[in-house]
C-alpha cells in the first residue's frame, strides 16, 4: 500500500511536481486539428495541470502556449487570431506560435522591446489522418514521436496506415534519417502483428 505522500507524488501532475515533469518528456493529445481554424478564435485547454489555448495562425501552424499574457496576465483567450499570431486586447502585444512577441504597438518604435518579451509556448504537431480529421499533439518533449512507437500503434489500432506513419516520418526528416525511422516503423509495425495475432487486428475499429 502506497503512503499518503507517495499517492501525491504518483497522481499530482501540475509543474514542478515528479509524474508532472515525467510526462512533460513526452507528446500528449491536445485537441482535433479540425477545432484550429486558420485566424480563429482560440481554443481553451488544459494540460497536466496547466490553462492553455490552442489556435492556428494565418500560415497552418498550430500553437499552445499559457493563456495569460506576459504583459499584465490578461488571458490570450479572449484574444485576436490575426495576421500569423494571437494578439492580447489588453495592450495589443501579438505573439507567434513559438511565443516570441512580434508586435508591440503600445510601445513607440525606437522604445520597444519585443525581442526580450516570450510568452510561454509548448510545440504542436499535426499528425496522421484518423477518418476525415488530424489530431494535434502538444509537447508539455521529443521533436517528433518516435517512430517505432508509430509503426506499433498503426498495427495494433488501424487508426493509420503504415504508408500513412511513413509519409509523416518522411515529410519530417531529410531523406536518410527518414529512410532509418522508416525501416524502425516497419519492424514495430510486423513485430506487433505477428506477437498479438490476426485475432488483435480484426477486432479493431476499422
């Protein structure tokens, strides 16, 4: 039986805590990609503990990053999707998707200090067509999922293919890298269907 203290340590995940910066390390499911409208409003999450929005910029890339702005903690919600960033209505500062402040019109030009305000942002991704949508994944992590664990999953689920896993591998990494993670998914990819069976595979959802 577990102490008090260690069912804290085990089930508390917000920042600064033990399984909190455990699965910080990794990639977890944020939202549907298809809820990102290109300069849209954004979208309200929370990850591990943290508030958090979501929102696609004018280019496709999708951003998550804390709701309160660094300027005076007004949240980014309520904010504008314009013109490649959020910007917060308090004082108008336009943030990117990296959380690097781009604009700051409250402030005259020669006066300005973009480049030393960022609002604290995590890395997304888009990844795999499950039917008819994309899920976007935040890391609060790895540059990209691991490869091996994409083949494993694209066996075991059919929720993708395995053309699907090696068209993102590839669409990620210059050719001889991509060709290596390539191979890795193959191998996880048979590796599970001949451990789990045919059985596993038609059970499925297809």
């Amino acid at each position: 039986m577990t102490t008090a203290r260690e069912g804290q340590e085990l089930t508390q995940v917000g920042p600064g805590t033990a399984m909190g910066e455990l699965m910080r390390q990794y990639w977890i499911p944020a939202a549907l990609s298809s809820e990102l409208e290109r300069d849209a409003a954004p979208v309200r999450l929370m990850l591990l503990g943290e508030k958090l929005i979501a929102f696609r910029d004018s280019g496709g890339r999708v951003g998550v990053m804390d709701h309160r702005c660094p300027r005076r903690c007004a949240s980014l919600f309520l904010g504008r999707n314009e013109g490649g960033g959020i910007r917060c209505i308090y004082h108008g500062w336009k943030f990117d998707v990296a959380g690097n402040c781009v604009e700051m019109p409250s402030v005259p030009p020669p006066q300005d200090f973009k480049q030393k305000v960022k609002a604290k942002a995590y890395r997304a991704e888009r990844v795999f067509a499950v039917p008819a949508t994309e899920i976007a994944i935040a890391r609060i992590g790895r540059p990209f999922p691991n490869a091996v664990m994409l083949g494993g999953l694209a066996a075991f689920t059919r929720i993708v293919s395995l053309d699907a896993v090696s068209a993102a591998v590839r669409e990620r990494f210059e050719s001889e890298v991509a060709e290596r993670n390539v191979a890795a998914a193959r191998e996880a990819y048979k590796f599970v269907e001949r451990e789990f069976g045919r059985e596993v595979l038609r059970a499925a959802p297809d």
